[in-house]
C-alpha cells in the first residue's frame, strides 16, 4: 500500500499472479455470475457509462459506473462515490498478472483511513487469492 503525496490521497495496489490466459481474468471481472463468486453481487458489465450496484454483505448496495473497459487489458470503475478501482491484466508466461489499484482514500477522515487500513489486507489476503482460486472452476 502506498500514498500518493501529490493529492494526499491513499492508494492500495495488490498483484497477484493468476495461472490463467488474461481474457479467463477478464471474465472473471466481467460477468456478474462470476464476480459473486469472488465478490458480491451486482449487474456489472464492462461497458463504459454502465451504473450497477454491488451488493456487499454487511454494507448494503454500492453504486459504481464504468469508466474504461479495454478488453483483456483494463477495466475501471467507480465504487462508491469516492473510490476508484483500476484492474490491469498483463500476460505473464502461462498466466496473467492481475494488477489492482484502490484509490480515492482520504486519510484525514477517520473512516477512510479504517477503511484503508481494513481494505489493503483484504484485497491481498482474501479477494485477489479468491480469484486466482477460481479460474481452476470454470
């Protein structure tokens, strides 16, 4: 995890190797059936301007919109009003290195930085684990 110094923001960055071809990955971003696998639930679609809610569990529905989506390489969105998510998949060997990026953390709000302080070991811990899982079910 790092901070941005130039708007003192926090950002989370987490990769993870994924033994599967980028566009597997892609899928498993993409399609909701299996983002809830991995996630939450949500009407998630890689089209750029698409709004969907994620159903997370003890936090309710988050509202997101699709920035940029660039089939197997890049796909943006917002995830609630303040956070971004960036997902970059890179071809490595036989696999794929799945890049995430959070930002939007403001530090000098007492529940961002516990957010951030909860969401880096998250993310590297549980979630991206969880997606490298997953390629050996489908």
């Amino acid at each position: 995890m790092t901070t941005d110094s130039t708007d003192q923001h926090a950002v989370i960055r987490v990769d993870q190797f994924v033994a599967a071809r980028p566009e597997t990955v892609w899928r498993i971003l993409t399609e909701p059936e299996l983002v809830q696998r991995w996630w939450a639930a949500g009407d998630i679609r890689p089209e750029v301007g698409h709004e969907f809610t994620l159903d997370m569990p003890g936090f309710g529905h988050q509202p997101c919109r699709v920035l940029e989506a660039d089939p197997p390489s890049r796909f943006v969105y917002t995830f609630t009003a303040n956070w971004t998510l960036t997902w970059t998949l890179v071809p490595e060997g036989k696999g794929t290195r799945l890049l995430l990026v959070h930002s939007g953390f403001d530090l000098d709000d007492t529940r961002m930085a516990a957010a951030f302080d909860r969401m880096g070991p998250g993310w590297r811990e549980v979630v991206l684990p969880r997606i490298a899982d997953l390629v050996t079910e489908i």
